[in-house]
C-alpha cells in the first residue's frame, strides 16, 4: 500500500513540475544607470535594452527560448501567477562594469519594473550585500533573473 502511494504521489508531482517550472531569465543592456533612493533601496535603469529577453529552465523539463520584453514585464507584474514581483520579488544576480572601468557584481531583489517603450527599463533594487556598491552611469550590464514560476503557453505574441 505504502507503494502504490508513493507511486502516486510521485506521479503527481512529476505532472505537477512538467506542467510549471521555475525559469531563469537573461536580460542584457550595453548602458543603464544604478542610482541610491532615499529609502536606501536603488533604482536600475536599462538604456537601449534588447525588446527580447532570453529564457531557459534545467529541470524537469528543460526549456529555451526567447520573449519580448513588454511580454516579460506583464509576466513580472500579473496577478494570476505564483511569483509576481508584488508578493515575491526574483533574486537577480547583476554584473556591470561602470563608466571608470570597474567592474562589479552584486545579488538583489528585484520589484517594481517599470518598462517605457523606447527600450529603457527601470528596476528598484533593494541589494543584499553588505559591500560598498558604485552608483552612477553603467556599462555592459547583465543580469540573471531567477525563480520565476511560468507557463509559457500562457503569454502569447
């Protein structure tokens, strides 16, 4: 008995994670700016970022693709999935390069984006080092984006 019910359950949850996955997501910007709020928060804006955004997931269904960015934002800020940025903002891992050549590398959690059309994307950061963080113009940025739970049938084109 104890085996057909781990049997079943084991059933279950395979059939639960093909269906969700938690993805991780690429975005990449050649310049942005990170500033400190009075809050002690930061805010990140991305210039001439690209209008798609790369996506992958390992396990159990491996997937791969690509996503417009005004379709990724709705994902972020929808109501009707696991982790929308308002109950639980993404880790981010972001690596950028400022305008003086130094480079740096911080984890954060991401909230509120902010898209505009013109390729300009603005995150609040609330980083979780203790470490000094350079502030001002920025270069080269990459940022990992990680734990968002998502269908991708749900968003179509």
């Amino acid at each position: 008995m104890k085996a057909l019910i781990s049997a079943v359950l084991l059933l279950f949850t395979s059939f639960t994670w093909a269906i969700n996955s938690n993805f991780l997501f690429l975005q990449q910007s050649s310049t942005g700016e990170l500033i400190k709020n009075k809050d002690h928060s930061y805010s990140l804006t991305l210039r001439d970022a690209p209008t798609y955004i790369s996506y992958f997931t390992d396990k159990p269904k491996k997937q791969a693709g690509i996503l417009p960015l005004s379709q990724f934002i709705e994902l972020l800020t929808g109501k009707n999935i696991r982790n929308h940025f308002s109950t639980i903002p993404p880790n981010a891992t972001i690596v950028m390069i400022s305008n003086s050549g130094q480079s740096q590398n911080f984890i954060a959690l991401l909230s509120k984006p902010h898209y505009v059309e013109n390729a300009t994307i603005t995150y609040q950061l609330k980083i979780m080092s203790k470490d000094p963080i350079l502030t001002g113009n920025m270069k080269y940025i990459n940022m990992f984006i990680d734990d968002v739970h998502w269908q991708p049938n749900r968003i179509t084109n």
